[in-house]
C-alpha cells in the first residue's frame, strides 16, 4: 500500500523533473476563440501545494450511468478520497463545484443529450470556469477514463499546466466505434469516420505520461500506436465484500436459471443467448438485465422471442446495482456471446458470486474463464453447441458444481477495489518517480508533455466546440415540448 503524501514527495523534490512550470494566470487569446491559455514562469508547480496528495479524475458519465466505465470511475473516485484529496470532473445539471460528505469535490459542468450520453457545455466561459476551479485545486495528478469530452478537457488542463497525466484504457483504440458510440447514427457511416477517429486516438495517447491498461488484450491494441507513455496493467476494481454472501445455487432440482448483464446491444449479442435457449428444454429460464442503447436491438429480441415461442426469457430492464448480487445467486451459469469486451465488469460479479460463467470467447472470457470456472467456447461455437455445453454444467453434481463456485471467486481477488487503488496509487507515484529522474538527468527543465502542440491544440478546440455545439441541440430539444405545451395552454383569466 502506498503510503499517503509518498508521491507528492516525489513532486515537491524540485517538481516533476526538477523544474515544472507554474500558471501565473489564465489569458484569453483574441485569435483562438477566447478558450484559456496560460502563461508560465520556470518555478515549480507544485512547490506551494498545501500537504496531503490532489487527484483530479474526469469522466464523461454522471453516476450510474455508462457502464462499466462510468461505474469504475465514479467508484475510484470515491475510494481514492479515503485515502487523499479528490476532485472529480462529470456531467451534472449545473455547472458547479460542490463537497461531498467524504470530503471529495465534485465540479460538474451542465451537460444534455439522448440516454446514456451527455454532452458538456463548454463555452468559452464554462471551460474558463473549469481551468479556474482546477487551477484552485492544484492536482499533483490528473487521471481521465475517457479520449472525449471532459476527458479532454481534463487532458487540455493537464498540458498546459506540466502535470503528470493518466488515461485508464477502457475501450480498444482501433475499434471505439464498435462501443456504445458506435451505435449514434452520427457514427454510423464507419469508413469515413475511422480515419478521424484513429488520428485523434493516437494524438490523445501520444500526449498521455501514464496509461492503465485493464489487461494484455487493452496492452496488445495500443501496439499499432507507438505509444510513448509508462504503461501500467491494473484491472477494474468491484467491493468483492457485496458478492461473497451469495449462495451457491442448487442443482439437485429441476429448474436452471440463466443470467446474462449488459445493455442490450449487438456487441452484447444476446440474440445469440436467445438461439441458444431454443436448444434447451423448457425448464431453463434466461433473464436478460439491462437497457437497450437503441429501441430496435429490444424489438428485434422481443419479436424474435414472440415468433419462437420464448416464453422463458425474461427481460427485467435496468436494476439498481444493489440487486445484481441477489440475481447472480438465483443463476445456475451467467452466459455471454458478447463480441467485445475489453474487461466486463458484469462477468468479474458473476465470478465473484460464485457463478460459473459460460462465453464466447472476447478479451474478458479469455482471460478470466476456463474449465475450473465454468466455459470457454471458440468465437464461431454454433448456438446448439453453446446450449449443450450450459446442460453439462448445469447437470453436474452438487459437488462438482460448488468447486467450480469456489474457484470462480478465487478467480478475481486479486480485483477487489482495496487491491486496485493500491496499485493505483503506486502508479501515480512511479510516473513521478520516473519522470523526475528522467529529467534530472536529461537536463530538460519540464516533463515531456508539454504545452499543447498543433494537432492537439485543434482538436481541443474540435472538443470544446462540439460538445457546445450538442449540448445546445439536446438542451433545445428537452425544454421545446414545454414551451410547446405551455403554448398552448389556454390563458387563465
């Protein structure tokens, strides 16, 4: 464990590098559309932090929204302000900096859009108002979950003012259109977007000094980039606590119950689960949890279920996270022919409750699933063969079936959220170890990611103005059915 103050240490030592730069204040360019710029004087930026470690995090999603990315990062927020001083960059109603009962500071900025996608309002005043606020704070680190939006934004800070900047890795650079994003008509037309999104990926990652990957498949994708920031493998962290009590199911009876957890999407695949289910005797019951990203993917599922005579699926929607362990105590196997899956939250729960999990190989079955905890199937495995493989766990003793319980939570200790922040907070100091021995010795009076260079200076600005530009049509959209109404609205006399 990491002790409190350690890498703060490292950066009060003559800064990162042995000599940051300092924000003296925030000036409005009359040429570049008046977002903030900064000027600097060669003193460390942190020689006059107050004690204890500041950690800025940003995420596009507000809480409870986004998946398992969202999730991860609102929960390492909040277990990393047990340990430090925390502030966290989100969407919110409004644009403001409130304090937590824990201590930690939230600065959200007034955000609109479709479901689960939300889009910052960063004008020029807006995103001024942020760099104040973070100014104020004085991160020794800053550490963004997503490329986009806040994250940017987040990243835009991090440049101008030489502090050392993370990015958690939770999507494949070379196929983000393929995630939740993808799904926006916007993004539909791939070929022609493609291009724009692989150079904005690697100008993103080549201005990281730190990048988390969750696991060997997220290392492998970053290859084709050349990334030059320090690289650290730390998984998704989960409270295991919430999950040990779940029972193992019974198998003596007749009755198997079947779980799948995610949006309802084609990556997820869950038509595949409903194929499957139809080369299983009726005594299997499948419940699909959670919500679909697009109303078409839902209708195709209920039609396809109404035209084969489903009548044992159930589709219970989106349930509070406090539920999920009492859903995966009812399931006989969790099943997944999701395509895609840099590391599934969903799946490390099932393991943690004690479920054998049965997939389609992706990047998360493949490296958590096996024999000892329940199934690895090969990608191209027709839906009959995946059916026979669910009835032989299914059918095995009692036994035999509590081993591969206990394996499966054996499988993913080691992701418990005590272990994650630890590894966490190790690598926050590591950069700044290395960097400022790095720089000590090269003579470089800054850290590597300095300033905004061309490329990076334009896209901030695509970012910034982008995100204005959506939330303004959403904003529009959500308050126009009102003034309708209200227009029609007879006078009161």
């Amino acid at each position: 464990m990491t002790e409190p103050g350690t890498f703060l240490t490292i950066l009060q030592e003559g800064g990162v590098g042995g000599g940051s730069v300092t924000p003296v204040r925030a000036d409005r360019h009359p040429t570049r559309g008046g977002l903030p710029t900064a000027t600097f004087k060669r003193t460390s930026y942190h020689a006059t932090t107050r004690a204890g470690n500041r950690i800025a995090l940003a995420t596009i999603f507000p809480e409870s929204f986004g998946g398992g990315a969202g999730m991860v990062a609102h929960e390492l927020a909040n277990h990393l302000a047990e340990r430090y001083q925390v502030l966290l960059l989100c969407p919110g109603e409004r644009t403001e900096l409130t304090r937590r009962s824990n201590g930690m500071k939230v600065l959200t900025v007034a955000s609109a859009g479709p479901d689960e996608v939300y889009y910052p309002s960063l004008g020029r005043q807006t995103a001024s108002r942020v760099f104040d606020w973070l100014d104020e704070f004085r991160p020794d680190v800053v550490h963004s979950h997503d490329p986009v939006m806040l994250g940017a934004l987040a990243q835009h800070w991090a440049l101008t003012r030489a502090v050392p900047f993370f990015f958690t890795l939770h999507l494949l650079p070379d196929r983000v259109l393929e995630f939740g994003a993808g799904d926006r008509s916007i993004l539909r037309a791939r070929c022609l977007v493609q291009p724009v999104v692989r150079s904005y990926m690697s100008r993103f990652l080549s201005d990281c000094d730190g990048i988390i990957a969750l696991n060997d498949a997220a290392v492998r994708s970053l290859s084709p980039y050349g990334v030059r920031a320090r690289l650290f493998t730390i998984s998704n962290g989960r409270d295991l606590r919430h999950f040990r009590c779940c029972r193992n199911a019974d198998v003596t009876g007749a009755a198997r119950n079947l779980c799948f957890i995610g949006f309802l999407s084609d990556r997820k695949n869950q038509l595949y689960l409903l194929r499957m289910l139809e080369h299983l005797p009726k005594t299997y019951r499948l419940q699909l949890v959670g919500k679909a990203l697009t109303p078409g993917y839902e209708r195709e599922l209920r039609d396809y279920a109404a035209v084969h005579g489903l009548s044992n699926v159930e589709f219970l929607g989106q349930l509070d996270q406090s539920a999920i362990p009492n859903c995966l105590a009812r399931a006989h196997a969790f099943v997944s022919a999701s395509r895609l899956e840099v590391q599934s939250l969903t799946v490390i729960e099932a393991l943690a409750a004690g479920t054998p999990v049965i997939g389609l190989g992706n990047e998360t079955i493949d490296e958590l699933v096996d024999d000892t905890v329940g199934r690895r199937l090969p990608r191209e495995t027709p839906p009959a063969e995946f059916a026979h493989t669910v009835e032989q766990i299914c059918s095995l003793a009692q036994p035999e079936y509590d081993r591969l319980c206990r394996c499966a939570r054996a499988r993913i200790e080691r992701m418990d959220w005590t272990r994650v922040v630890d590894a966490t907070a190790t690598a926050y100091e590591e950069l700044a170890s290395g960097l400022r021995l790095q720089y000590r010795f090269s003579g470089n009076p800054a850290p590597r990611a300095r300033g905004l260079r061309p490329l990076t200076y334009l896209y901030s600005h695509v970012n910034m103005g982008a995100c204005a530009l959506f939330y303004a049509y959403h904003r529009y959209r959500r308050v126009m059915p009102g003034l309708i109404g209200a227009s029609r609205t007879p006078q009161a006399v």
